[in-house]
C-alpha cells in the first residue's frame, strides 16, 4: 500500500508556514525589532502549519514536507541572537503532538546551497548548519526518524568518484541526529540511480528513489531490478520516493501541473506490493495530488493505504 503526499505549498489555501523577510528589511530595525519581526513571521508560521495539517488530515493526506523557511533565518548570523527554539518551545511541542496522534509524516528538503560533497570548507560547514537546522526542529517536535531530510549528492567537480567518496567522508563526520534523518535522492543531472544507490549502501543511508529523475538521467537501467536494493536501505523504515511528470518533451525536466494517470499507472505496477510513501513534485500540489486520486478511483485502482490514527 501506499500514501500520497505533497511539497510546502497546498494550493487550497493562502496560509501556508513560508512566510518570510528580508535581510534588507531586518538590517533596517534595532535587534529588538528584529527579533519581534522574526517573531512575528514565525508565529504567523505556526498558525498556518497547523491550520494546513488540519486540512490535510480531513483530505486524508499524511504525507507532508515541511518548507525550510519555515523558521525565518534560523541560520543565517543576522538571527544569531534569536533563541527560537527555547521561545517556541510550546508550539513545537503542540505541533509535534497533532503529528504524532495524526500519524503525520513530516520530511523537508534542505536547500540546493547545501552541498555536503563540497570542497569548500565554508560551504560544508554552512551545509552542516543546515541539517542541522532542520534535523533541530523535527528532533524539537518529538518526530520519529521517518522524519527525514532529502538531500543530493551535489557536484561532480570533474572527478565523479572523488566526489562520491568526498560525501562518504563527509557524511562520516556528521552528528549523529542529523545522520539518522538525513537521506540521499538520485538526481536528473549528475548522478544516477545506480550511483546513489551504491552510495547509499556504501555508507548505511537510506535511498529516495526519485522516478523522473532516473527518466532524466540513466544508463538504460529497470527501476524494477532495483527496487529490492533500494528499499532494503530503509531498514524498517518506511521508504519513500518522488514521483512526477514532465512538462513536455522539449522541457523534460521540468515538473508539469499534474501527474499523468497512465505514467502513474505503469509505476504502481511496480511498487504496489511494498509499502512506500510518494511524494508528488508537481506544480499544484495539493491539487494535483486530489486529482490524482480521483483519477485513480475512476479507474478502479486502490491502492492507498487507510489513514493510520494513534491513540
């Protein structure tokens, strides 16, 4: 069985938890402006976050990530002074607790200037910040490891085995509660399904299939040959993958509005049999994602899994 699931934005509502400043805007005020502007644009974050949960679990939709700007600058210096998590201690908790009774899974994606295969000394360490960061407030909220981080491999820096084993080493060096959430995803540029896969392996971390990117970048492998391996990097966690269509044919890579049904289809052909989290990286989001499911009832396929709720 599976779940579906959807990325920061629902497109049902205009409240969503990434609300954000500016640099400009803060360099303007006093530190204690800045930190009631801080404060200001994380409660309004709050509010929202909790309100969307709120709608995904009444649309049966436990399967969530969680935009990184979701605390305002929290590693940026201009925010250093800001205790955030000690001063909202109390709305973690209360968050960490609708998930947790809801069966929420929460992941994030850390952004793309988070490169742990740098050689840049001041990169990795800005990148370590990051997990950091978005580990804290998973860790914060009282989440399980299925709460994960996403993250690429990064650059090739025209040596592809040096780089691979530049993030083996790096990732050797981390903290341990970043090293339980953080996950490595295949990408549509640099590195292949078989390459993250062995990498995964190589260093004992689960593995986030991602199907359009294998469609962007492979050497004519069957996803279906290596489902086994990649699922068995999940331990007995759940695994999860991304899934989304084209846009067209000349722009590929893209992400289109909405899932195609037929494309979908042939993929749960595969994976119907496991149980696995899709995460849908498509344009309307949420949208898509009711589309989707509607599309898949008119077609007499069931194959989501019955809302888990704890007591």
């Amino acid at each position: 069985m599976i779940r579906l699931g959807y990325a920061c934005i629902s497109m049902a509502t205009k409240n969503n938890p990434n609300k954000k400043t500016t640099v400009g805007q803060l360099e303007k005020l006093d530190p204690a402006g800045r930190q009631k502007k801080l404060r200001k644009v994380m409660q309004s974050n709050f509010f929202n976050l909790m309100d969307l949960l709120k709608y995904n679990v009444e649309n049966g939709i436990f399967l969530y990530r969680l935009p990184s700007e979701f605390v305002p600058f929290a590693t940026h210096p201009i925010a250093a002074d800001w205790d955030w998590e000690k001063e909202f201690k109390w709305d973690l908790d209360k968050a960490g607790e609708f998930i947790r009774a809801n069966a929420i899974r929460m992941t994030s994606h850390p952004g793309h200037y988070s490169i742990l295969n740098t050689n840049n000394p001041s990169v990795l360490e800005s990148t370590i910040k990051d997990f950091d960061y978005h580990a804290k407030v998973f860790d914060l909220m009282g989440l399980d490891a299925n709460s994960i981080l996403v993250t690429h491999v990064g650059g090739v820096y025209q040596d592809k085995e040096s780089s691979l084993q530049r993030f083996a080493d790096h990732y050797a060096t981390l903290p341990e509660h970043i090293k339980k959430r953080l996950v490595v995803e295949n990408d549509d540029v640099s590195f292949t399904m078989i390459e993250v896969l062995h990498l995964c392996e190589k260093i004992g971390a689960p593995m986030v299939l991602d199907i359009h990117h294998h469609d962007c970048i492979n050497n004519g492998e069957q996803i279906e040959e290596y489902l086994p391996r990649i699922i068995a990097t999940w331990g007995d966690r759940t695994p999860k993958m991304h899934f989304s269509s084209p846009k067209s044919e000349k722009d590929f890579r893209a992400h289109a509005d909405t899932i195609e049904l037929n494309a979908f289809l042939r993929f749960l052909d595969k994976v119907s049999h496991h149980n696995v989290d899709i995460m849908l990286e498509c344009k309307n989001k949420d949208e898509a994602l009711l589309k989707l499911r509607s599309e898949l009832r008119q077609a007499k396929v069931e194959v989501e899994s019955p809302p888990l709720v704890l007591a």
